[in-house]
C-alpha cells in the first residue's frame, strides 16, 4: 500500500485591514513595509488548478492561513482542509507574522500525513507530476548539493548561516560525504552542481546547501527530530514577531534529511525559479506557456515594477495554461 502524500500551502492576505492592523499593533511595523512578501497576484487559483490537473493523487490539501480566505475558494472540497494559524501554532507564539514560525510548526497540523510537501503561494504546478516526483521508498526528493553562503544587504544568508551553525555543530561532514557522495556526483542534478560539490567535498565543514525556492518534500517525524535537537533556537525563532537575523527557517529541517541520508536526488529540470522583474516577464510567460517545467517558483521582490501590467500579463499567461475552473472554486 502506498504511504500517503498531503500537500500544505501557506497564504497570507496582505491587503486585509485586520491582518494589517495586527501586525502594526504587535510588530510597530506600517503594513506597507516588505510589502513585496505580501502583496497578492491573483494567481492563487491557478494553484488549484494545476493540483488538480496534475497531481490528483493528493490525499489532502492543508491551506494555511492568518484567518482570511479567497471569497471564490469552496471551503466545502472534500480534500481541502482550512488551517488556522491558532489551530497549530502554539499560543505562546501567536499572534506570528514570521514566516519562519508558521514553517517551523506544520508539522503540528491535526491529521497531517507523515509524507507532506510544503508550497508558497508563489509555487505553482505546470505538469503532470507523480508522487514519485517527491518522495521515494520513504525518502524526501531534493537536490543533494552543496552550496557556499552568499552575503549581501538584501540576502537571507544570515539565516542560513545560523541554520548551518547547527550542521556543524551536531553532524561530522567527513561522516556525511562518506556516505552520500554518489548523490553528491550523481549528475542528475546538473553538472554545475557536481562541479560545486568536487570543490566544496575537501572542507572539512558544512558551507551551506543549495536551496531550489521550489516546493519542499518533508517528513513529520523530521521535524520532530529536528525540534528535539535544537529546542532552544526554534523556540527563540518562533518567539520572533517577524523575521530577524538570529532566526533560522524550514530549511534547517530540509537540510538534516539530506544529511541523514533520508532524500534522493531529482532531476535539476524538475523545476524553475524567477525572480520577476520587468525585463525578464516574457520569459516568466513562456514558462508558464510552455511545459519544460512542471514547477514554476515567480519570486516577488522589491525590485518589481509596473505590477498592475506585469499581474495582467500573468494571469492572461496562467488562464491560457488553466482556463477551466478547478473544484477548488465556487
């Protein structure tokens, strides 16, 4: 019997005055600032539409929310499950507009698979995928790679350096390229990355992964795992409004899989990440238009301009691509 795979989205509403007022009233931050994290496309229906086209096998779909819903969203689907924010996350973190402290307690959700993949409401299905596609004989799919931290002023690389801090300090990297160098040179995952991994394998430390920005493949009982390891540092974490630079996120728990032996590669051209910006929306277009693809990660960033333009243009683009209503809708 196969093990079953539940898919978790994350959606904030950053035009919703309650959710706007809170943050300012627990945080002193205006709603307006960061306001590339927060602002909302108009795409989230196509999100639905691609999961049921091409992933029909879900077992359930948990949408993750601050309490504000899509108005055309059928909150009576069968698959879908409305999670609250206080439905999961501990009180003593609430109310959070970090995204970390969501990340960091998925795996509380009641009746979450063992098996779950992890979107942000900016990933988006554009092929056929199987449940192969993320995981495999119990083991997560990822991309098993090393990487070197990149510091600069717009960058998370803070986070991630607190997050390899903690590689360091509980895993022996001698250990872990004894076991999984294969994967490290498997060129499924490009031949740059191989070239990466030859070049970082003789430090004798962990630098950092690669992270792909795609839909994560994790399992409950890693997080546990991970929350039993470093108590401290994810409580410190979720204890943080928003996010900070002493904070580390989710991928510190994708990371612990990969070291543990517990992922198989996947192919490098799974998936694709654009940071959108005017000069580079044709292409986002022809992505969505195409099916070289079959995951689609359009990253916002403070850099975006001309959004009215650049959303017509999208959702022109994904109503092409997805022009029947899912069951999702009303």
């Amino acid at each position: 019997m196969e093990s079953k795979i539940d898919f978790v989205i994350a959606w904030v509403d950053g035009s919703d005055p309650k959710w706007q007022a809170d943050k300012e009233k627990f945080t002193g931050i205006k709603a307006n600032v960061d306001a590339c994290r927060y602002r909302d496309w108009d795409l989230l229906r196509y999100w639905f539409r691609g999961v049921e086209k091409f992933a029909p096998w879900v077992n359930r779909i948990h949408f993750v929310t601050y309490g504000h819903l899509p108005e055309w969203l059928n909150t009576e689907h069968p698959k879908l499950n409305i999670v609250n924010h206080k439905d999961f996350i501990p009180k003593q973190y609430l109310p959070t507009f970090n995204s970390h402290t969501i990340e960091l307690n998925l795996h509380r959700i009641k009746g979450l698979e063992e098996q779950f993949v992890y979107f942000n409401d900016d990933i988006f299905l554009l092929g056929e995928v199987k449940p192969e596609d993320f995981f495999e004989n119990g083991k997560a799919r990822d991309t098993i790679a090393l990487d070197a931290l990149k510091f600069c002023s717009k960058s998370i690389a803070f986070i991630d350096a607190n997050n390899v801090a903690l590689l360091n300090d509980k895993f022996d990297k001698r250990r872990f390229i004894k076991s999984n160098w294969k994967e490290l040179l498997n060129p499924i995952i490009g031949i740059k990355k191989v070239i990466k991994n030859i070049l970082l394998m003789p430090f004798p430390f962990f630098t950092g992964f690669y992270n792909h920005h795609l839909s994560s493949s994790f399992l409950k009982s890693s997080y546990e795992y991970v929350w039993n390891c470093f108590p401290k540092v994810l409580d410190d974490t979720c204890r943080s409004k928003i996010r900070e630079k002493n904070n580390v996120n989710q991928w510190l728990i994708k990371d612990v899989q990969i070291i543990k032996g517990i992922c198989k590669n996947r192919c490098d051209r799974f998936g694709i990440r654009i940071n959108l910006k005017n000069t580079n929306v044709d292409e986002c277009i022809d992505i969505v238009k195409k099916k070289q693809f079959r995951l689609l990660c359009i990253n916002d960033n403070e850099d975006t301009g001309e959004i009215e333009k650049l959303q017509e243009r999208l959702k022109e683009a994904f109503i092409l691509r997805f022009p029947c209503k899912s069951e999702f809708e009303r």
